[in-house]
C-alpha cells in the first residue's frame, strides 16, 4: 500500500482492489501440495508485467497497476502474487483487476513447479501449466 500512496496521481484515487495470489493445499485429483517452487525467465517476465502495467493504467479512471510476482520455494499458505489496481471509483477497479490476473498468467513466462504427495502416499513433482480455459 505504500508503493501504491506514493505514486503521482494517488490524489485522485477514491479506492483500490489487490488480489492475492496463495499457494493452494490440494493440488488436482486431490493430492496434498508439500511446496510449490517458482522459476521465471526474469528479464522477459519483468517486462511482461511492468507492460501489463502500464497498459492497463491507460484505462479510464485508472490511476496506478502494480503487480509484484515472488520466486523462489514457498509452503503451503504463503503469498506468491500481489496485483492492486488503484483508481478513481470502485466500479472501474474489477474488471482491471480480473484482467491483470489473467495477462500475467498468460504472458509473463513464471514457472511453477508442484511438489505433492499422492493419495496413495507417494512423492511427485512436477511443472504446472496453467489452465487456458478454466472451468
């Protein structure tokens, strides 16, 4: 919140949406995630979201958009993405919010690998691709 009050044009800013991004306990067919580590081609994924970014800005209303992607080994529980989008009415804030979401997931090249233990009690890991059509 800092980062996002010290920004040119807070002045004009009446609200401001974050979506926090955690790592989930169960991964699919119901497997319990140990840890997830992520890996990214940095410099690309750097550009990807500081474009997205000030993309997104250019919406009407909107005053700043931030996203903060970690890397790294992380546990259950633990935050791995920060996207605000802060603007002038709250009713401009979702739609830009949803959307950032979305594009990082979809251009910045971050890599996530799964560690589970299988049902039957077993140990895998593996990377995860995300999901071009969720359900």
């Amino acid at each position: 919140m800092k980062s996002v009050k010290s920004t040119p044009h807070f002045d004009r800013t009446g609200a401001v949406a974050v979506f926090i991004g955690f790592v989930r306990g169960e991964a699919e067919k119901r497997e319990k995630v140990q840890k997830l580590e992520l890996q990214a081609y940095e410099e690309k994924a750097n550009q990807a979201l500081a474009s997205i970014c000030e993309d997104l800005k250019k919406r009407q209303g909107i005053t700043d958009v931030q996203i903060h992607h970690m890397l790294g080994t992380f546990k259950v529980g633990e935050g791995l993405v920060y996207v605000s989008v802060a603007g002038s009415h709250r009713h401009q804030l979702f739609p830009v919010l949803e959307e950032a979401v979305e594009r990082y997931k979809k251009e910045a090249p971050i890599f996530k690998k799964e560690h589970v233990r299988t049902r039957k009690g077993q140990e895998r890991a593996y990377w995860k691709t995300e999901e071009k059509n969720p359900a």
